[in-house]
C-alpha cells in the first residue's frame, strides 16, 4: 500500500425542503464533521388576547 495522506475529499452542500448540511473542516485528529441547519417548519404570530364579551 502507498503512504498517501488519508483526505478525505471535499463534500458540495447538500440541500432538501428543510435542511441543509454542510461539511466541516476536519480537526487535529482528522475527524470530518457536518453542520445540519433545519429552516423552521411553520409560522410562529404572535399572541394575541380574545376579544371579551
């Protein structure tokens, strides 16, 4: 086997209805990890008091 150093190759950002992930850079001990960023899913209004009678 050749001595090559272990990379690992760079990721495109993938993204879905809701999510998106995007590859970190690696760390000191060469581990690769991935940002998940979720968009939200419904509105949030603000709360209003009913109207009393």
């Amino acid at each position: 086997m050749s001595e090559a150093p272990k990379t690992r190759p760079k990721v495109p950002e993938g993204k879905s209805r809701f999510l998106t992930t995007r590859q970190k850079p690696a760390n000191e001990k060469g581990y690769i990890g991935y940002d998940t960023i979720w968009e939200p899913f419904q509105k949030e209004v603000p709360y209003k008091t009913p109207k009393k009678p």
